[in-house]
C-alpha cells in the first residue's frame, strides 16, 4: 500500500483548545505534544476561573511533567496558517502538493502503521493508529484510496484492489472505533470522525466517533457505558455547516444533533460527503439461508447467523463465532 503523507498548517479549532485543557490534567504527556504542535495555545482560556489556563489546571492536577511542558513552551509561536485552495474536490483526490510531502511504502502491524522507503526494507516511520481523528473512503473508479486525518498530518493510501483497500480500512477502524465492531456495520462506509456531539438546543459536549455510511449516521461513544445509536438519513433531512466553529447540524424528524470536528478538513469533507449519504439507500445483505417455501414462522436472527456461518465455513469453524 502507497501512502502520501502531508504536514498542513492547521488552525486550533474550539474542540483542540477544550482537549488541551482536558488532557494536561491526566499523565498523556504525548497527546500534549500532539495538541500543541496542532497549534493549541498555551496560553489559552480554559474557562475556569480559579485556573484559567492549561499550566494552572496542570499544577492543580499534580501534573508535573504536563507543567513543565507547558511552561516550556508558554511562548512558542505556531506557524501561520497559509489558505490553500485545491484544484480538485477534497474529499476524492489525493490533497494539494505541500512542502513535507512524502511518498512511503505503508504496512499495518496490530496498532500501528509502518511506513518504509521500499516494501521489504525497515521501517523509516511509525504512526499510532490511536492519533488518527479521521477517516474518508474515497475510492473513485479505478482509484482505490483511502484518507487518514491526526491532529497535524493527513495521509491519503492507495491499494492495486478494492479488497485490499477494505482489508486496511476494516483493521485501521477496528483499533480506532471504541468496543467490539461488527464488520457489517462498517460497509459502505464513507467516513469516521471523532466529534463532540450536541443534542438539540442542549449545552453538554458528548465525545464519540461519528460513522456516516450511505442513509446513516452511527454513533460510537468513547464512554462504553453509553449506547450506540444510529441516525437515519434521508433527501429530506436538513444539515447546515458553521466553518468557523467546524460545526455540522442535523435536522431530521426524531432528532437534531451537532457534530464539532477536531479540524476544519473533516468538517468540510463530512458537509461534502453528506450530499451523498442522504441520497444513499443501504442494500440489505441478502441471507445464506433460505427458509423452504412450506416452512411457516420466522427463524430467530441468532439461529440465522449460526446457520448461515455453517454453511458458508462448515461446521469446524462454529466455535469462531
């Protein structure tokens, strides 16, 4: 698999500010790192009034190794942000040519993902596959791609087939999405985002992993406590973008929700690829097991999956269920 990796500048959205304030109070000195090389100012407000800023929710917190980072680098300034407009759609096609951009060779291993000058020499560079906030499925014809999104990189991979490409994505969404996933609720994927999550005119932030797939939106929380939900998506339901908050609303019937976006790039390729998801009937699978035309009453979804597994595995693979 070819991988182009990218370094961007980026602006600190609202979202990577409040994570800065949130992560300083635990012992994830590396996210620190990350947050602050995205551009997240040491210097900003935290909103509480006794600590007002990072170092002293840090020093509150016992934090010692957090604050002395953060005192390091209390004067640091990030580099301007450069507007830069691609030639083609965003979501579909590899990203603008940047400086920093490189061409590697990329293997997946567990968590991680190696990159390599050539396919049989060693790894040149690692990526935790926990850093990654976004994901897009933008295979077109004969393109078969995938793009991942952290804090300060964004890599577009190309596989020679369709199923390799699914086979990378299927394991890279498995590490990042939080809980046992069913591989049937990652088909037909368009894109993965970890938000912040608002219902209706509620003021509490929920963090979860967003799933838009072809007439839904399914939800992940990062609290394995909470529910998944899924949000049915259809040509009447209303979505707006608010750019300068990397904010997408949804309008539906049952519901309305607010999805803050860590970076202004999944946020504007979430608005783009919704014009498809909302217009995308899912397909349902059809089933192994037919029952036969003099049978009566329905087999129960449980027994269905066991006979379907069987049938298509035999009977020695049963105990993989």
């Amino acid at each position: 698999m070819i991988c182009v990796i990218g370094c961007y500048d980026i602006i600190p959205s609202p979202c990577v500010l409040q994570r800065l304030c949130e992560v300083v109070c635990g012992p994830n000195v590396p996210e620190t790192m990350s947050l602050l090389c995205s551009g997240a100012k040491v210097l900003c407000h935290s909103g509480d009034s006794q600590c007002p800023t990072p170092i002293s929710l840090a020093e509150r917190a016992g934090q010692a190794m957090q604050t002395e980072l953060l005192r390091h680098n209390e004067y640091t300034e990030t580099p301007a942000y450069v507007h830069q407009v691609p030639s083609r759609d965003p979501v579909t096609s590899t990203p603008p040519s940047a400086a920093g951009e490189e061409e590697l060779h990329g293997k997946l291993e567990e968590d991680r993902f190696l990159f390599s000058q050539e396919n049989d020499s060693a790894a040149c560079d690692v990526l935790d596959l926990r850093e990654v906030i976004s994901i897009f499925h933008s295979s077109n014809g004969s393109t078969h791609e995938f793009e991942m999104v952290t804090l300060t990189d964004q890599l577009v991979c190309n596989a020679d087939t369709e199923e390799d490409l699914l086979n990378h994505l299927l394991h890279i969404l498995r590490v990042v999405l939080p809980g046992p996933i069913d591989e049937e609720e990652l088909d037909g994927v368009f894109a993965v985002s970890r938000v912040s999550l608002r219902d209706g005119g509620g003021l509490q932030h929920t963090e979860v992993w967003a799933v838009l797939r072809g007439g839904q939106v399914l939800v992940y929380p990062t609290d394995q406590q909470r529910h998944r939900e899924r949000l049915t998506l259809n040509p009447e339901t209303q979505y707006k973008i608010d750019s300068t908050e990397n904010t997408i609303e949804l309008v539906t019937r049952e519901r309305t929700m607010s999805m803050q976006f860590e970076r202004d790039h999944s946020c504007q390729s979430w608005h783009s690829l919704l014009k498809r998801a909302v217009t995308t009937k899912r397909k349902q699978r059809p089933s192994l097991y037919q029952l036969p035309p003099n049978a009566t009453g329905n087999v129960p979804p449980a027994i269905e999956r066991c006979i379907s597994h069987i049938t298509q595995h035999g009977e020695c693979q049963l105990q993989a269920i």
